[in-house]
C-alpha cells in the first residue's frame, strides 16, 4: 500500500485561500523522481511523459464528499484509474495530489508506491482514494 505524505506549503496554501477544497478541480498525476516534503508546486517536480493513456497533468479526482462533521473536515475523493493502452505508462513511483484550479497549481499531497511501477499495455492502477477516510482530515 502506497505511504502518503502532505506537501508543507499546503497547510499556508489553505489558510490563505489559494485552494478551495470543495470546488477547485483536484488531479493526480505521476512521477518516478521522488518529491520532497517541501516542494509547494507543480513545477517544483517531474512528471512522467504522456502518452499510451497518460495524459499530461493527471487526471482529474472527483470530489465525492467534502464536509465536516463535530469540527473535523473531511475531503473524500473517487478512485483515479490509470489505464495503459497502445503501449505501457511509466515508470513511475509517486502519484502526486494537487490544485489544477489554483494560479501556479498547489501541491497537495503525495503517495510512495516504494517501488518503480510500469503498467503494460491494457494494465490498470487504481489510485485507491479511502472513502471511510478521506484523502484528508484537519480539525
């Protein structure tokens, strides 16, 4: 099971509303160089290539839910399914969360697979987005 990891620049990004969480289009994208805690950007990292089913920037996560509840807040996405086809995606280890709706495309979040991944032509990975837990909570 992939590790996740929040961005720090996130938590400032938030407090000064340049993300909306229950509006702002959300996507996952993939990396294979490893991000660091501190990257606040999309630019700040390097992307896969597109092609064979990958599309440049990821994919969009749909907002399932995002509410609180007693004074925790909760953000619930739908999976994200990356499909090969006409060739393989990747390699990659990370997919990576973040704001496409904001100016300069706000990191969110990451997850660490621990190993390189290549899916093979008609392979799928589901990014598994927890819909008991939430992709976040802060309270």
């Amino acid at each position: 099971m992939a590790s996740y990891q929040k961005f720090q620049p996130f938590a400032e990004y938030l407090c000064e509303k340049a993300v909306n969480l229950g509006s702002d289009t959300l996507k996952v994208m993939l990396c294979n160089t490893a991000p660091v805690s501190t990257n606040g950007l999309k630019a700040d990292l390097t992307e896969i290539s597109s092609g064979n089913g990958y599309t440049a920037g990821g994919t969009a996560a749909t907002i399932s839910s995002s509410a609180q509840t007693s004074g925790t807040y909760k953000l619930v996405l739908a999976d994200v399914v990356f499909t090969a086809s006409g060739g393989s995606i990747g390699p990659f280890r990370y997919a990576v969360l973040y704001d496409d709706t904001s100016t300069s495309d706000v990191l969110i979040g990451f997850w660490d697979y621990g190993s390189s991944i290549s899916l093979a032509d008609g392979e799928t990975l589901t990014w598994d987005a927890s819909s008991t837990d939430g992709i976040l909570q802060l309270s």
